[in-house]
C-alpha cells in the first residue's frame, strides 16, 4: 500500500517536472518570469521522483519480509 502510493506520487512528481521544462506555459510558483522554462523546478521534481521511487521499492521490500 504505501509503495503504491510513493510511486504514485512519483509519478506526478516526474509530471511536474516535464511540466516545468516547458516554456510559454504558466508556471504556478515561478519567478521572475512564469513562462520561461525553469530547470532548478525540474531538476527538483526529478529528484523528488528519484526518491519516491526508491522509497516505495523500499517500503514494499519491507512489507514483504514481515509475511513470511
């Protein structure tokens, strides 16, 4: 259950991050100029991503090893 929901939440973190790659699109939260692509937003989401997909291969590890 929660690496269902890690992966999940991976996966709209990598959706923000393509999001914010795009340009002339507005960017909720991006300053000075929201219609620019901006890459530190990307390259943070990305990372986020990263994380929640190890975490949720993690925790399904450790859902599994208390079963049997």
């Amino acid at each position: 259950m929660l690496s269902t929901v890690a992966w999940s939440l991976a996966a709209l973190a990598l959706v923000l991050g393509v999001y914010y790659l795009i340009p002339n699109v507005y960017h909720a939260f991006a300053s000075p100029d929201p219609m620019q692509s901006h890459f530190k937003h990307a390259i943070a989401f990305f990372a986020v991503a990263v994380v929640l997909f190890v975490g949720g291969r993690f925790a399904r590890n450790s859902q599994g090893a208390g079963a049997g």
